[in-house]
C-alpha cells in the first residue's frame, strides 16, 4: 500500500517536472513536502532544533527547514490559538537570541495572522551572518523556512528574500 502512494507520488512530482522542464527538488520532512526551486542538495539535520539543511550552489542559497509538533514546545498549552502559539514562539526564539549577546539583531518583517506565518530577520553582526525566517503553524505543526545568501557577491534583495520564503511556504 504505501509502495503504491511513494509511486503515485513519485509520478506527480516527477514526470510533470520532467515534460515541462520546470526544475524542483521534492524533499519531504515529517509528511510537509517542500519543493525548493532549482538544484539543491540536503546538507543534513542538525538534531538539536530539528532543522534540515540545504545547499543551492548554483546561486549560493543555504536553506534551514524544519517542522515539528507544536505541544513538542516547553511553552506550548493546548488553551492557545496557533497565532498565539506563533506569538509565543517568535518571543522565545527572539529572546534565545538576544540574550547576553550584543551583536545580534532580531527584527521582525511581516505577521500575517489570517496566514499564521511571521517573518523575521536574525544577524549576527561579528560574523557577518544575517537569515530571514518565515515561522507559521500549519496542521499542529511550527514550519520554520531560513533562508541564507551570505556567499553572493550581490545578496538578493529583502523583498526577493520574504517572496522566496512565502513561495516555499505556499508551494507556490
């Protein structure tokens, strides 16, 4: 049985892509299907947050995802409302990285509570290291998308970047 889903499956995103040429890599992360435009390879998973890692070489994109359970979260109370739940997150994770650290800088971009996603950025200023992260809840589920250009002679814009997290969120 689940032989004939991974085929039906497999044919759906495969072959489509293949007749009209349009390039996506399918990866699949606790049953959330992401299909990342382009090339990519998968890095790997950093154990501690759950995130998987991958690399587009061809346009020097580095990309974080992860999705886990939302009453996986020390915070996490059945009383609250996903958007609560994402208002809680983003204030934990912000606080995570703002304590005792000076040259960090957390700013949020975009909440959109009829979507439940926030978009934020996260720098590290020593390092020269600067994220945008779209965080959502969807299906009982934080979905947490981090976009990296740090290589790029020319990094793509801040709009380019919240668009190209909203399309991977979106499947668009």
């Amino acid at each position: 049985m689940k032989l004939k889903y991974l085929f039906i499956l497999f044919t759906l995103l495969i072959i489509p892509n293949s007749l009209f040429s349009q390039t996506k890599t399918p990866f699949l992360i606790n049953d959330e299907l992401f299909e990342l435009p382009g090339k990519w390879e998968m890095l790997g998973k950093v154990e501690k947050s759950g995130q998987y890692g991958f690399n587009n070489k061809k346009n020097k994109l580095t990309l974080l995802i992860s999705v886990r359970k939302t009453e996986k979260f020390e915070f996490y109370s059945k009383d609250l409302s996903e958007l609560d739940f994402l208002n809680k997150f983003y204030t934990w994770e912000s606080e995570h990285w703002l304590k005792d650290d000076k040259k960090i800088e957390v700013e949020k971009i975009e909440l959109n509570e009829t979507e439940k996603y926030i978009i934020w950025r996260l720098k590290i200023i020593d390092q020269n290291i600067e994220s945008f992260i779209l965080s959502g809840v969807r299906n009982s589920r934080l979905i947490g998308i981090s976009l990296s250009d740090n290589n790029k002679k020319e990094p793509k814009s801040r709009s380019e970047k919240t668009e190209f997290l909203k399309d991977l969120y979106f499947k668009k």
